[in-house]
C-alpha cells in the first residue's frame, strides 16, 4: 500500500506544486519551531497560498467566512471575540455537557461500532446546545452529523463532496439567525448569510470534526486503562495526541522577512508548513511508544508537545474547554464498557475507528472474533486506499479549477 500513498503524494505535488518551507525541516530546525511559529510576521492564512484553493474546496460552503481561514485584522478579531465568548464555559458546564450527550449516544449500544461514528452525535448536541443555548432537536443532529461526516470524508479523500448535505444545514442556521433565535451572531456589518457560514465552520464542522476523531483515538488506545480519575485521564488523552496530533500541518504565509538566528532569512510571501508530528518527534518525548505514564515524570510545556497549537498564533480557541469535554466522554465510556480495538490504527484513521464495546463484567469478543476483524479491516484497507486515490486526485483536480481562494481575493482587489 505504500506505493499507493507515495503516487498519492507524487499526483499531489505535480498539481499543486512542491509548495512551502516545512518546519522542522532542512532551512529551520526544530530548535527553531516555536520561535518561527510565533513570529508576528507568520500571519497570513490563505491569500496567497495555492494550496488554500484545496482547504477552501473541503471547507466550503463560507470557507471565506471559516476562522481558521480568515486573514488578520479586524474582522478576525471580531469573530475570534464571538467564538471565544461561547467557549468560555465553566469546566463544571463543560463536563456536565459532554456526559450527557455521551449517555445519550451510549443507551442501547454494545458490540461493534465505528468510534468516530459514535461520537458524532454526541459533538453535535454539545455544540448545539453551546451556540443556541437549547437541547439539540434530533433534525439538526442529524443535520450537523452529515455536514461533519461529509467534510472529514472529503478531506480523508474517502468521499467526494456532497454540497446539498451541506447546504441543509447552512440554510438551518439562516433561517434560526433571521429568526432571532440563535443567540450567536456577528455584529454588523457582517451579513446573516455569513454568520451561518461562520458557525457552521467552526462550531458545526472544525469542533464536531476534530472532538470526534480524538475521541476514535483515545477509545482505540484506552483498552488497556481502567484507573477513569482525572489526572489517569489527562494522561491518556494527551498521549493519544502526542502519538497521534490531530493536525497534520497547519499553514502561515509570511508578511514580512523572518530572521532565524541571525542567518537564515525566510522572505515575505513564503508558506511555512508547520508539521505538527514531525516536532512532536523531536525533544523530550520524541518516540512512538504509546506510554500515558511519561506525563507524571515529565512537563507538557518542556515536551515538545503542542496538541492546541501556539499561543501566540492563533492557537485554538477550545484549548480550555475540548480537554475537559474529551475527558467527560472518555469517562463515561471507560465506567460502562471494555473497548477492544484489534484493526490497525493510524493517524489518518481511514477505518474510523472499528472496536468492540463490551459492557463491564460482560464478556467480550473472542480472540478468533477480534482476529476476523483485524483481516477484514486490512483487506477493506486495501480499497480505501484505491478510493482515496482516486478520489483525492478527482477532488485536488477539481480545486484547481474551482479556484475558490483565489477567486475571492481577486475580486476583493478589483472592487474600488
Ligand atoms: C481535540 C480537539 C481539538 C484539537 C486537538 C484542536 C487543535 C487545533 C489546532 C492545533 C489549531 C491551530 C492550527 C493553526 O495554528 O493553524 C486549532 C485551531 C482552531 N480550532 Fe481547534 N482543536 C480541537 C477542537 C476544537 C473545537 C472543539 C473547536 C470549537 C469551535 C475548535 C475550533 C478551532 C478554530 C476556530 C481554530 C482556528 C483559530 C484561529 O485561527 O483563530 N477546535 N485547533
């Protein structure tokens, strides 16, 4: 299969074009990482960058509008203030939240499930219920689920896009913003077609996305943990994104020429690409082993460990609260269920996350059960991997041609 993803990688390249500086890579070091990646000259987001053509595609509709998108200035501050307001949840409120919806999603469930499938749900209510401070109707949790599962499946290269899944939603949120009962809205002069777009972005997508997948991660590697107090919790949570970070690479384009220790100039309009395993695997901690324990001897801030993102740049706004929510549902699922995940686990999690929940004092799937799923999940592998390159390349070819960046700023410069 490696050849597979190496002519994935090649086809990428050859149409988007060997873009960026990596860091850590052979221009800046790893020593160099924080210090590049908190530059205030690492600011710009998309404009200019022809690989946001890609990002812009996964994340349509409103990628313009999607924070993470959004170039410096004042209307990122005004919508980064909005964001930080629904966030800043007591963590009592937070764990409160995340343990009922994983009740919910919980009832009834036993034997095999998709991990990432099973969380879901659970994201969409929270976050629901966080915008429009209400408990979530079953519509637009259902709503929600397939506007996130539709963006992750397009971004693995495991689905092609799927716009009116998306759409459903984007009119949902219009229509509870024209109606004055969505308490979360930009101010003017933002539009309420661009406020929909925005939370869907962040709260509907990016939240519900990334809170699934880490859930997937941490169940898949929780079966050997039976000790649910907090601090054996954190551990296991940060382990599983220390081996395993969410984020792959994240991207700057740089305003102004950086100088890295009085020698090395990157130039104004370069693209860094952040590589988040590869400086994970540098420093104090820099090995593969799946070892909870580490976080007693050792500090996070000293481990080149950075699962939210820089501070200084645009780091995640639910660094406070997703941990404590992470650990609510990981609780709620440790009390009630042994998970046993025999198929093989990766970064990417192609398979989302196949195990087997047995309730406590239940007895589990049999060694020759957990074996004809670990080969069915290898042979199924073989055809995702077709699937991603074929579909990976149908979808980068067609960004190119929708140009969705590009396009945008180009018409903000012809405007007068
Ligand atoms: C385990 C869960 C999560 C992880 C590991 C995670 C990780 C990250 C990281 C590393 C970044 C920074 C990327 C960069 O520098 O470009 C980021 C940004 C962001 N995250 Fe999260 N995230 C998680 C959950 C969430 C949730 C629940 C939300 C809810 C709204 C969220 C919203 C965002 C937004 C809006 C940004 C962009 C920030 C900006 O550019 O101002 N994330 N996240």
């Amino acid at each position: 299969m490696s050849a597979v993803v190496r002519l994935r990688e090649w086809i990428f390249r050859r149409v988007n074009g060997a873009e960026g500086i990596p860091v850590p890579g052979p221009l800046i070091g790893a020593e160099h990482f924080e210090r590049v990646y908190s530059d205030p000259a690492a600011d710009g987001r998309s404009r200019g960058a022809g690989l946001s053509d890609l990002f812009w595609y996964w994340l349509a509709p409103g990628p313009q509008m999607h924070q993470e998108h959004l170039e410096p200035g004042d209307r990122y501050q005004t919508v980064a203030r909005v964001t930080r307001r629904v966030l800043a949840v007591p963590h009592a409120r937070s764990d409160a939240l995340a343990t009922a919806a994983t009740r919910r999603a919980l009832a009834g469930v036993s034997g095999f499930v998709r991990l990432r499938d099973l969380m879901m749900p659970v994201w969409a209510e929270v976050f629901h219920e966080l915008v429009f401070a209400e408990s979530c109707p079953p519509a637009a949790r259902d709503m929600i689920v397939a506007n996130a599962d539709d963006v992750v499946n397009a971004l693995k290269g495991l689905g092609l896009r799927h716009m009116s899944r998306r759409d459903r939603l984007t009119r949902y949120l219009l229509s509870r913003i024209e109606a004055g009962t969505c308490p979360v809205v930009l101010p003017p002069p933002f539009t309420a077609q661009e406020t929909a777009w925005y939370l869907q972005g962040a709260f509907f997508n990016t939240a519900v996305v990334q809170m699934s997948e880490a859930m997937a991660h941490i169940l898949l590697l929780a079966g050997d943990i039976s000790d649910v107090s907090d601090q054996s919790l954190d551990d296991l949570i940060d382990e599983t994104l220390r081996v395993h970070p969410l984020f792959g690479i994240a991207h700057r384009i740089t305003s102004a020429p950086i100088t890295v220790d009085g020698e090395t100039t990157i130039p104004a309009g370069s693209v860094l690409l952040f590589n988040y395993l590869a400086y994970q695997r540098t420093g104090p901690a820099a090995d593969d082993t799946f070892d909870p324990s580490r976080w007693r001897r050792l500090k996070r801030r000293e481990a080149h460990f950075i699962p939210y993102g820089m501070t200084a740049n645009r780091a995640c706004p639910a660094r406070g609260a997703a941990p404590v929510m992470l650990r609510a549902a990981t609780r709620e699922v440790l009390r009630r269920f042994a998970v046993a995940a025999p198929a093989a686990h990766t970064r990417s999690l192609p398979n989302r996350g196949p195990a087997f929940l047995t309730p406590i004092g239940h007895r589990g799937p049999g060694p020759a059960r957990l074996a004809a799923l670990r080969r069915t999940d290898r042979i199924a592998d073989a055809g995702r991997s077709m699937k991603q390159l074929v579909l990976g390349t149908w979808m980068v070819l067609d960004a190119r041609r929708q140009k969705l960046c590009t396009t945008h700023f180009s018409s903000l410069e012809a405007q007068p």
